[in-house]
C-alpha cells in the first residue's frame, strides 16, 4: 500500500472507480490523503441507507465530519424507518448539510420490517435548492399536499420527478416546476396537470386495456414536440377477451404513432395481452400499428407476467423457441420499420434457455447495411427509458 501511495495524481480516480467493494476502499483510506479523498468520494456519491439503523449511524457520521459532506452527490432513504422526533430532526440537519446534493430517493427497496413512514415534508425542505432528481416512492403522507407545495416551491430545479400517489390531482405547480422534462408515475391522468411543460421521457404504472387506452393517447399528445422516451405498462381488466384487449392495444399504439413523431424509446410491457398479440398471425397487426411511429429507433416488448414466478408459461412462444426463429421475425418487423435500429423481446422461457445459451430478453440490433445481429441479453430493462 505504500507504494501505491506515491502514484501520480490522476491514476487515482480510475483505480478507485474499478474496485468492486467497500472494503477495499476504507483500506485504501488509510495509505495517504489522497487515497482517503478518492476512496471517500467512491464511497459517498450515491449513498444508500438500506433499514432504520444505518439511517442513524449515516446521520451521525454527517454531523461530525464536516469534510465528508461535500462529497454526496445521491443518496437514498429508506421509506419506513423508526425515529424518534430528535432523530428526524438530527436527518433533517445532516440532509442540510449536502451542499452537492442532485438526488433524492426514497425507496422500499431500501426498507427493512419497520412500518413507520417516518418522512413528513418538513425533513426534506432544508435540502440544498440544486436538487434534479426527486424519487418518492412513499404513497400515503400523513401532512397532506400542502407541505408537499413547500417543497417543490423551494426546489424549483428539479427535472426528474417521481411520484407515487394514485389521485388524479398532486400538490406540484407547474409554474413552480419549470426544469421538469423527466417524470415516473402511477396514475397517467396526472399527465394533464403537466401540460405546459415539454416532457421528454415518462414511464407510466399502469394502463388498462380498452377505452382507457385511448384516452391515454389523447393525453400524451400535447407533449407531441418533445416526447422521446415512453415506458407504459399495459394490463387488462378482469374478464376481458383478449383478442379485444389486443385490439385496444393496437389502436392505441396507432394513436400513439400518429401523435408522436419525436418518439425514438418505447418500452411496452403487457403481459400475456402482448404475448398474444404476437403470436403467429395478430403479430402483422401489432408491427404495422408500431409501423406508425415515424421515428421510433428502439422497442422492447416486455412479455413476462409478474404473477408468475417462473417463465415455462411461455413455452409456445414460436419465435422465442429458438435464435434463428427469433431473428426471422426480427427480420421481418425491422423490414416494415425501416427507422428502427434494436429490437428487444422476451424474457425466455426456462425451456428456451438451453438452446440460446443464455436467460433474459434477447435483443437484435440492425448495423449498417441493414444486417440484423444478435447484440445480447436484457440490453434493454424497464430502467432503460430514463438513460439510453
């Protein structure tokens, strides 16, 4: 360790960047200073406070070591913890103390056994006014909409929203929120409280099968000269027939197409709907309505059905069998999309598995010259609106 303590300045940061674990990096910290401001700037950008104990001991490191608090860039809360109301007010002061801080999350991921939503607005406010990214993952708020105003009202520079609620109304002024281009929500109906803002990417929750699906359309067309990146998640209502959900689907996407020619990313998740709708002959029918998107560079078709625990339920997908089916019907799709440069579909049956040599979504690519290839697995995720 001494020897690497006398490495030139800028072989730091790479080294640091490629360690696969925290241990390494507080061993590193005690080799010299500028191991320690490396290995602490890895170790404190994003952090991420997984149950109610590590909350506690992270506040606690933020209050007494001041040369620790530039460093965060992210962090992420749990949603529930336990603290007492010294113990909110000692997080509300630490959170005040990240004069770099960009993003704000709060995950379930992030959660233990505790049921306590311990967050109320005030906690949040005293963040720094830089704030871009504000993930809210908590559902119910026992100091109602009003503080909420405050907040937003104090971070006019965020542009990557989260919001978890199910109202068709929230607490977020648009006059307030004038950066806002990213959102994530459940309720698609909030979309047209966001009119006057030019939305470029949005991943909705869920949207229902049938006259829903239109109405969803007709809502996303007023972000027609600026939506690029879409993410929906379609479900059918019980009891409806699927060649009628499929048709829903399918008028819808024509909707789609024809109201947003800025669209390059589309990530559809539908289930056995979707998967119906490309097996063997209603398949032309969902290709042509995706046909309409004159810009459209990248779809995923997510075909895996969260009820289930296991993906043998897709055993009679024909062209999931093999690679060489798989890539014919990417084939003929990209033939009557000639803009569309990947193509995603899956995930695999276990059945399947054997004969690609792989598990996931397998996902083509067209090079130049118009030949398709098989790029890889899960190259494309539910994530990949946000990002690519």
């Amino acid at each position: 360790m001494a020897d690497l303590s006398r490495l030139p300045l800028d072989l730091y940061r790479p080294i640091v960047s490629y360690l696969p674990g925290n241990h390494d990096l507080l061993t590193l910290c005690a080799t010299s200073r500028e191991w320690w401001f490396e290995s602490h700037r890895a170790l404190f950008r994003h952090v991420k406070l997984r149950g109610g104990n590590r909350l506690k001991s992270w506040t606690k490191t933020i209050l007494n070591s001041p040369r620790i608090t530039p460093l965060t860039h992210a962090i992420t809360l749990p949603t529930r913890a336990t603290l007492t109301q010294s113990e909110k007010v000692a997080l509300a002061e630490a959170l005040s103390k990240l004069v770099n801080l960009q993003e704000l999350y709060i995950s379930h991921t992030m959660t233990l056994c505790s049921l306590d939503a311990y967050i109320d607005p005030w906690m949040l406010e005293c963040c720094t006014k830089e704030l871009r990214v504000f993930h809210n993952e908590l559902e119910e708020f026992e100091a109602g909409f009003e503080a909420y105003s405050l907040f937003f009202g104090d971070h006019p520079q965020i542009s990557h929203l989260y919001w978890a609620r199910e109202e068709d109304t929230t607490p977020i002024d648009m006059e307030v929120l004038r950066n806002l281009t990213i959102v994530h929500l459940k309720n698609w109906r909030v979309l047209n409280i966001l009119s006057p803002r030019r939305i470029s990417r949005i991943r909705i929750g869920t949207v229902h099968a049938g006259l829903e699906i239109s109405a969803f359309a007709t809502s996303l067309s007023q972000f027609k000269d600026s939506l690029t990146h879409l993410s929906v998640t379609i479900r059918d209502l019980t009891g409806m027939r699927l060649d009628y959900a499929m048709f829903s689907i399918t008028t819808g996407l024509r909707l789609l197409g024809n109201s947003l020619p800025k669209l390059r990313f589309l990530y559809l998740s539908g289930g056995h709907i979707l998967k119906y709708a490309l097996w063997r002959a209603q398949a032309n029918q969902l290709v042509e309505a995706l046909s309409t998107f004159r810009g459209l560079d990248t779809v995923s078709l997510d075909i895996s059905e969260p009820r289930m625990q296991s993906h043998t339920w897709l055993c009679d997908m024909d062209m999931l069998e093999d690679p060489a089916s798989c890539r014919k019907f990417v084939e003929r799709f990209m033939e009557s999309c000639p803009r569309l440069h990947r193509l995603a579909i899956g995930p695999l049956g276990i059945h399947c598995q054997k004969k690609w040599g792989g598990s996931g979504s397998p996902c083509y690519v067209r090079r130049p010259g118009g030949r398709v290839e098989f790029e890889g697995f899960d190259i494309i995720n539910s994530d990949s609106w946000a990002g690519m």
